[in-house]
C-alpha cells in the first residue's frame, strides 16, 4: 500500500489542466483516499477535493466527497473541519435544493459561532441570504444580510464586504428602498478598489455595480445619472476583454437613453447588444435585452415588433421558470396587444396566485429549517441541564436561606425609610399622571380640529362648491330641464345639510357610504360634474372588482380624494376627457384618475388644502399617491392601498452580481 505522502497534491498544480483532465485527477486521488485507512487522513484532505469538484460543477460528487470529510471530522470531533465540511455540502446543494443548502449553511454557521469565528459567520449568513434571494424572500434575505455585515464590521475580508453590500442592496431594490439600495451599491463600488486583483479583474466587479446603480436610477427616473454611469465604462476594451459585459453596459444604456426620450441611435444599440449575447449563447441576458427592446418599440407605436420581442422574453422566462420576469412580459403584452389583452391578464392573475402561494411556503420552509434544529439542540442541552440542576439545588437552598434572613434584616431596619420613598414616588406619578392626561385631551383636540377642517373642505365645501357652479349654469336656462336640474341641486343642498349634522355628530362614521352602493356614489359625483366645464368624465370598473369588503373608512378617504382630485380637473385642467379607473387584486387596491388637460409642474412646490388633505387621508389609510404631469400631457393620480394590513412592486432589471 501507498504511503499518505503519495496522495499529497496541490490545486494549483491541476487548475491550468481541462475540465476532463482534471476531473480524472480528482477521480484518481478521491478513490486512493477511500482506500486508505482513515485514521491516517486528514478531513481537509477530502474537502480540498469537495472544493476542485465543485469548481468544475461536478456537485454530486463534491456533495459525495464532504460527506465523506464530514464522518471523520465528527470522528475526530474536528469542530472547524465540520464546519466546513457543512460549508461544502450546502455549496453542492445551492442550485438543485436550495432548502438543503440554507439547513446545511444553518449548520455551519451554529459551528463557527461557537468558535467565535464571526467571518465565517458571516460567510454563512451570505450564503443563507444568497439562498433567499433567489428564492424571493426578501425580507428574510435583509436580515441575514444585515447580520452578516454586522459581523464584518471589524474584519478586512473586502471580497465579501463588497459581496454582501451587492446582495443587500439588490435585495432592498426588490423591496423598493431604492434610496439605501443605492448606498449600499456605492459602498460595494468602494470595496472593489481594496480587492487583491488585478486591474481587469476589478473591472469586471466594478461594471457589475455600475449597472446595478444605473438600474436604480432608472427605476427613480433619472435616466440622466444612469446614461452618466454606463458611459463611463462603456468601451472598446470591455468590449474585447468581456463582450458579455460590455453588451449588458450597451442594453442598459439603450434603455436608459430612450426612456430619457433619445431615440437616436438606441435601435442600433439594441440590436448589437442582443447580437452578442446570442453568439455568447446568454439566454439570461437575452431575456433581459427582448424585454427592453420591446418596450422600445412600443414607445414608437411599433406594436407588432413590441410584441414579437417580449414573446420572446416570454418563451425564454418559461423555458427558465422564471417566474418574475414571466409575470413581467404578460404584463408587457396585456398593455401592448390590445386584442388579446384579457387572456395574457388571466395568465398573469394565475401566474401570479401561484407564485405567492409558493413564496409564503418557502418562506414557511426556511423559518421552520431553523426551529426545528433549535429545538432538537434545546432538547439535547435539556438533558444536560437536568444533571447540574440536581447538584445545583442543595446549594442554591443554602445561599436561599441564608439570603431571606440577611433580607428581612435590612427590610427592618429601613423600613421607614422605604415607606417615606413610596410616598414620593406616589406624589411623582400622580404629577406625572395629570400631566399626562392633560397632553392627550390637548392632542385629541387638535386631531378633531384637523379631522373636521378636512371634512369641511373635502365634503362640504367641495359639494357646495359644485351644487354653485351647476346652479348658476342651470339659472339662466328657464325649459323644463333646468327647472328639474335645480330641483335636484336643491336635493343635494338638503343631503350637505345632512352631511354637517353628521359631522358635528361622529366624524369617524358616515351612514351615507353605510346604505348606499359606492359605484353608484362615484358615478353620481361624475354626473354631477358633467356640464360645469367641457370635461366628459367616466367611470370604469374593472372585472371582479368590488367594494363589498372595504371598510367605510376606507371609502369615505376614497371618495373625499376623488371628488378633490375631480373638482380640480373641473377648475384647472381644462380637459376633454377624464376617467376614473378602480381595479382590484386580491387585497390591492388601485385607482387611476387621468385627464388629458394642460397639465402642471409637479415639481413645483405645492402647498393647498385640498392637495395637503389627499396626502393626509391616503396616508392615514397606509396608502401611496403618485402624481404625474407635464405641461401640455395631462395629469394622472394613481392611488395603491393594500386591504390585507390596513403591504410593494418589483420591477425587473438586469445586471445584479453576486460574488460567492
């Protein structure tokens, strides 16, 4: 037999051999060590060939092989090569199951925490985000992020700094937070200059950071900075030295400067950019570059071409399971193609359904994974505890005893002195008290000041305002019409006599949205508009859409925006057209209120009751309220307001990296 010095081998002396050639030495070397005592091999012998399997994606076997260094390490009771050799098999898992993997990760990490190595915890908890990611468990993702970054704090290991600053901020960007996305976007772009690598290595990490900024910026709709950015990197030596790379800068730069509205030249960018990743054979990157350069086409009104690109997208993401981007492109296509808009709607919806159920699973899987290995471990240290317990008790007894008498000696003797502290403690708290009540019955006046200001202006003074402007209409007219028009003004002055008495009586109830059916309500109040001004307004409900489970809270909020938003459009917009659309899924609700007026500048600092108390009712309801408007394109108000928790949208963008 061989002596253990004949297995003795170095991975640099196979990592310039091809892929075959070394999986060959590998086989060799892993067979030599099965047949060798173990008593004489080292678990870091296997896991250094665990390592060069997974290098060469062979997981199987390098699942096999730290299994392997993981019997004897727990032979030797080798904590760290245990720990390790949990690292490898979660690696080795991390694409087929990734449930194993984050249990794996789990265990490894508990080893490394005991040991107090925290950069390896923190290495642990990456991986555990890593996994959560691509699962789409964002929130969960942050946490380990987060820790992980906690842990680094005092450590100089830039690689996974920089790798833990990507993922935390791709990750925020997936929730929306894009403001400290971008911060920790920046700090990755810091990390990479304190990397140990060579000058064209860097520029590999840095042009992945880069796009995840742009992207960002994209997303805010400042596609000036991001065309600024993806300049910067953009040229003939990334095009030679990483043609994948460079693409991705080219397709990124071409959505970013037709959404700017510079339409010169983008055609161009995005055919060569999809040219290169098809000789490169990305379909990742292809996904990414047909979905662009259909929304190009659609901004230019080539809805045919729009359609025949995010198809496919579309086939790409399916072929893939690629769930968000599948939902992404029939979104797209229910938009573009008008005629079969309904039935790409159906298949998002269903899509959709199911993609959650699947996440709130997952997220179930990952929290349970991580109980029901705490609660073994509690159970294990429960049996140990039992045996201190019982030679703990009789001492414990003792210094009880001899505690009590030391106790009521000192009681006696200051017991007075205790009975006077209570009785200034007592004066203190019913100071403190008075004080206390006295600020909620001034804070409670002030909310009911402001609570009836914004009834009387959104209810009241709206009503009267435009039961005025249809009176003075109707009062030069004398036809029978007219007559019975002012007829049913003198009705809704009778209702605003009403609606005061019930303000003055309980601002948080309205019998009015109680009794009366909200689509009818929002209708009227359009009819009642029509006639004061040019506009034609119209209401559109969307299928399946309700009112029945929303709170009246919530529609009396509703109805007070939409009449503001609705006499606005009667006062300034000077528009032809108007439509109210409500749309709800499942516990989201969305309301778009679009005229095609003169519009405004929203930048423009605005400071009217009516547009103080929009911001006030919609974020009293947990809500948001975007407006958007350019002079001369009319105006759109979009009101998003989750149901389920009286929770946000994820675009898709190419060009998040991650390091392992």
């Amino acid at each position: 037999m061989q002596t253990s010095d004949s297995i003795k081998w170095s991975p640099k002396l196979i990592s310039s051999l091809p892929i075959e050639q070394r999986k060959m030495f590998l086989d060799s070397v892993s067979k030599d060590l099965r047949e060798r005592s173990p008593y004489i091999i080292s678990p870091n012998q296997y896991l250094d060939i665990a390592l060069e399997y997974y290098y060469i994606n062979e997981y199987a076997l390098s699942y096999s092989i730290s299994k392997e260094a993981l019997k004897y390490a727990q032979r030797s009771n080798d904590s760290l090569s245990m720990a390790k050799a949990f690292f490898y098999i979660g690696d080795s898992f991390q694409i087929s199951q990734k449930d194993s993997a984050y249990y794996y990760y789990y265990q490894a990490e508990k080893i490394y925490l005991k040991n107090r190595d925290f950069s390896n915890v923190a290495r642990m908890q990456f991986n555990k985000a890593y996994v959560l990611f691509y699962d789409g468990n964002y929130v969960a993702c942050e946490v380990q992020v987060s820790k992980a970054l906690q842990n680094l704090k005092n450590t100089k290991d830039y690689f996974l700094l920089y790798s833990c600053n990507s993922l935390l901020g791709s990750c925020l960007e997936k929730i929306g937070d894009f403001d400290a996305a971008l911060n920790y976007h920046n700090n990755a772009l810091q990390n990479i200059e304190k990397l140990d690598l060579t000058t064209s290595e860097k520029s590999i990490y840095r042009v992945s950071t880069v796009v995840n900024i742009s992207n960002l910026y994209d997303q805010r709709q400042e596609y000036d900075k991001s065309i600024v950015n993806l300049k910067s990197i953009l040229n003939e030596r990334l095009k030679v030295n990483n043609p994948l790379s460079y693409a991705r800068v080219l397709s990124n730069l071409a959505y970013s400067k037709f959404k700017n509205g510079e339409y010169l030249g983008v055609e161009t960018m995005f055919l060569e950019s999809i040219k290169i990743a098809k000789n490169l054979g990305n379909e990742s990157d292809l996904l990414y570059k047909y979905i662009y350069f259909g929304e190009y086409y659609a901004s230019q009104n080539d809805n045919l071409s729009a359609i025949k690109y995010i198809n496919l997208a579309n086939q790409i993401a399916v072929k893939n399971s690629n769930t968000n981007e599948i939902l992404s492109t029939l979104r797209l296509l229910a938009r573009i193609d008008q005629h079969n808009s309904q039935q790409y709607l159906t298949e998002y919806i269903k899509i959709s359904d199911n993609s959650q159920a699947l996440q709130k699973k997952t997220r179930n899987k990952y929290a349970r994974i991580e109980y029901e290995t705490t609660k073994i471990q509690a159970a294990n240290k429960e049996l140990s505890r039992n045996n201190i317990i019982i030679i703990m008790v009789a001492i414990i007894l003792i210094i009880l005893l001899v505690t009590f008498v030391i106790i009521r000696y000192i009681k006696y003797k200051n017991k007075e002195l205790q009975f006077l502290r209570l009785q200034e403690k007592a004066s203190e708290d019913v100071f403190k008290l008075l004080t206390e009540q006295q600020q909620k019955i001034n804070q409670a006046k002030e909310v009911e000041k402001t609570k009836i200001a914004q009834e009387l202006h959104d209810g009241v003074i709206n009503t009267l305002y435009g039961i005025r402007l249809n009176l003075g209409f109707f009062n030069s007219k004398k036809d029978e019409n007219a007559i019975e028009k002012r007829k049913d003004y003198i009705e809704e002055l009778k209702k605003v006599e009403g609606e005061i008495r019930t303000i003055s009586h309980e601002l948080s109830r309205n019998t009015f949205f109680d009794t009366s059916d909200f689509n009818m309500l929002l209708q009227g109040l359009l009819q009642n508009q029509e006639g004061i001004s040019t506009t034609r307004f119209s209401y559109i409900k969307m299928d399946g859409s309700n009112w029945n489970d929303v709170p009246n809270l919530y529609k009396i909020n509703l109805y007070r925006i939409i009449q503001e938003a609705v006499l606005n459009v009667n006062k300034y917009a000077k528009a032809q057209n108007c439509i109210i659309t409500f749309q709800r899924d499942n516990n989201i609700i969305r309301i778009l209120i679009q005229d095609d007026g003169v519009g405004f500048d929203v930048k423009l600092k605005r400071s009217g009751i009516g547009h103080n108390n929009m911001n006030s009712r919609i974020k009293s309801l947990g809500g948001t309220i975007q407006i958007t408007s350019e002079l001369g394109k009319g105006t759109t108000i979009e009101i998003i307001i989750d149901n389920s928790a009286f929770q946000k949208n994820t675009n898709f963008r190419t060009g998040n990296t991650f390091i392992k």
